[in-house]
C-alpha cells in the first residue's frame, strides 16, 4: 500500500510524535505532550501513514530568526523521524518537500534546524549557517587574564525571577546578533525555565544566576551540577544550559562564576558562543577545550525576499546564479548589496542554494567556498567582493536546539 503523507488532525499528532521518537529510542511523555501542544498545532506538521498507522513525522515550530539587520519568519524543523521498519522509501524525501512549499505558502522564507545526523539535510538544501563550539573547559587550569570590574554582582534567583530578568537580556542580545530565534512567554516558562526530572540526565535541578552593575542585569546563567567523587576527592562537573552576556565585565564574571562552583572540576558548555570574548581572556586557551560543530543548518525558502531582507555592507553589487533542485521557484540570478533581489544581469558567482544558506548569516568568508569547489568564481574579484557585503562583526549563534 502507498505511503500518505498529510498532516494529522490532533488526536493524531501524539501517535506521529511517538513514531518520530521511535527512531531515537524514546518516547513522548504526557509532560511532552501537554507542552508540545502548546506549541505545534498540527497543521505544521506532516504526519507519514501505512495503512492508516503512523510511521513518521516531520514539523515546523513558528519562530522568528535574527540575520543580520533584522529578522525573519523562520520555520523550525523539528520532530522528523521514520520508523526503521520504513527507512529508505522515500518518506524524508517526500517530507523535505513537501515542508518546504508548506513554509513558502506560510510565509515563512527561511527554514532552520538541528541535524541529528549531519550527513542528512545537505541534499535537501540545507547549509551550515551557524557553526557551533562547545567548551569542556579544566576548571583547575581556568584563570583570566584580567578581572571583571568590581562592580559586577551575582545572585542567585528562581525560575520565577528569571522570568522577569533573563527575557530582556536576551532580547537585547538577539536584537544585534544573527542567528538567534524569537522566544514567547510559553517557550520561556515551558522550555527554557521549566525543569523535568527526565531533562536532568542524573544531573541536579536547574539553578539561576543573575549578573548585575548598580541593579541592571548585564548577564545571565542556567547552568546544572553533576556530582562526582574520586578517591575521597570531589569530580563534579557543571553543565551549563545557557550563558549570556550584554557586556565583556558581566561575561568574564559568568565564566569565572561557573569554573569556581564548589566540588566542580569540569565545565561543560555544550552552546558556547562562537564569538565569545571570553577566549581571548583566559591565559590558557586550551584548558577551554574548545570542539567545533555544525549547529545551526539553514534553509533559503524564497531567495529573493531573503537577499532582500538582510542588510549588506558598503561595496560593489554582485550578482549571484543559484541553482536548487528541490525549490525550482529558487533558480535564477539575484543581486548581492543594498539593492538585491532578482535581476538578469550577467552573473559574478555561481553556486548551490546550499552554499548560499552557509553565507547567508556572515559565517564563511566566500572565498572558502571557492577554493573549496563549492562556488564558481565567473568574474575576477567577485569572492572579495561578495565577502564585504556579507561580512558581519560577530559569528551567528544559536544558543538553543529545537
């Protein structure tokens, strides 16, 4: 019997969710289902049946993305699993597209994700837009180079408070940085602040600290312990769940708040900030540990009003032919700079809408991609120039998996 693809009605969706979770060895939970239900209406998802049985599932959390000078609709892939019973029919394939033109008619130009496989969504279009560093940093061996001004506090506060604090700092922060996704009251309360038991992997529960100068929060962290004892001699580990700072004073406290935590030799930041100013303020660079990673994969749903809503830097235009497979509409020569969208002038650079996601948010530098293979150079000086306009100060950053 032919694979349907459709999107389930509630009373479906918790049933294609357990099928998705399947191909991860979990399962939903009644506290997944109460949450998601908040924040997936089962008409962003697509659901695979076999006879009438879920199989798979594939959705899209609604979100806003920062990029550089403003923000987009974004569609957060999420939930995508097949059943390993029905792997290589062609269901992440007919999900991928079907996705897509589901996010065109949204509204929505762009689409990010997650990969749990990194060798996954490349063929679907997808480039690495926001690669990622985690940290597993010695504690004993952390020391800056300098001091945080003493004007900065600590405190500590419950989830409650940090409800009232956290929010804006972020906010602020996403404001000036690509990458970032939009946070409402409920992904807040029901994912950033809440705490499950079955989140804490034999961790502690989440604890809360607060940065400030003269009263106003500069920073923030979410951070857990793991306990550990050695031969009499404590081996902890502190996981952190988020760090963020508005300032380099309040960073440099965060992190020497965390490596000094009692009976902690580790520190795990598995969502350490690519652009971090704590790297050039540490004496020993190393004992940070530092592991690159993919992170942040993007999608161009509609080229044309993604070119044209990101700013550029000053510099001559350049026009770039893109081709993709799986969006048609896509195919066609755009205009890099401040007047951007589509043209038919002669095209500069040739690539991939792939390769055109990877630049899309200042993380690669074009002329990697050209001695890489993976863009045509079709007139002299077009990657050095393609590269100004791109360029952003900071990396973008993700700091959340969706």
């Amino acid at each position: 019997m032919a694979i349907e693809i459709r999107a389930p009605a509630l009373d479906e969706l918790r049933a294609a969710m357990d099928a998705a979770e399947t191909a991860f060895a979990g399962e939903v939970t009644d506290e997944d289902w109460e949450r998601e239900q908040k924040i997936l209406p089962p008409s962003r998802a697509l659901a695979a049946y076999d006879d009438g049985r879920p199989v798979g599932l594939a959705a899209a959390y609604q979100f806003d993305l920062s990029i550089p000078g403003g923000e987009l609709p974004c569609a957060g892939v999420t939930w995508v699993g097949v059943l390993p019973s029905h792997r290589r029919r062609g269901i992440l394939r007919d999900f991928m597209r079907r996705q897509l033109q589901d996010a065109r008619s949204w509204g929505e130009p762009i689409a990010a994700l997650w990969a749990s496989e990194s060798s996954i969504y490349g063929r679907f279009g997808y480039g690495i837009a926001g690669p990622g560093v985690q940290a597993m940093s010695d504690s004993r061996r952390f020391a800056l180079r300098r001091e945080p001004s003493p004007e900065i506090s600590v405190r500590m506060v419950d989830a409650d408070e940090a409800y009232e604090i956290f929010p804006p700092v972020y906010d602020r922060l996403r404001a000036e940085r690509a990458g970032m996704l939009s946070r409402s009251e409920t992904w807040w309360r029901d994912l950033r602040l809440a705490d499950p038991e079955s989140w804490r992997r034999g961790a502690s529960r989440r604890f809360y600290a607060v940065f400030e100068r003269g009263g106003e929060a500069e920073g923030y962290a979410a951070y857990r312990m793991k306990g550990e004892w050695e031969e009499g001699f404590p081996n902890g580990e502190v996981r952190v769940v988020e760090a963020l700072a508005l300032t380099t004073d309040a960073e440099l406290a965060i992190w020497r708040f965390l490596h000094a935590v009692d009976l902690t030799v580790k520190v795990d930041a598995r969502l350490f900030d690519p652009g971090s100013r704590l790297v050039l303020n540490v004496r020993d660079p190393r004992a940070l540990g530092l592991r690159f990673n993919d992170a942040l994969w993007l999608r161009l749903v509609d080229v044309d009003a993604a070119l044209r809503a990101r700013s550029y830097k000053s510099g001559d235009p350049v026009v770039v032919e893109v081709t993709d497979e799986l969006c048609p509409w896509n195919a066609g020569r755009y205009r890099l700079g401040p007047d951007a969208g589509r043209t038919d002038d002669t095209a500069d650079l040739a690539l991939d809408v792939a390769d055109l996601a990877s630049l899309y948010l200042g993380a690669w530098d074009v002329h990697r991609l050209v001695h890489s293979g993976l863009a045509e150079e079709r007139a002299d000086g077009a990657a050095a120039a393609a590269t100004r306009l791109l360029r952003t100060d900071l990396p973008p950053y993700c700091p959340e998996v969706f």
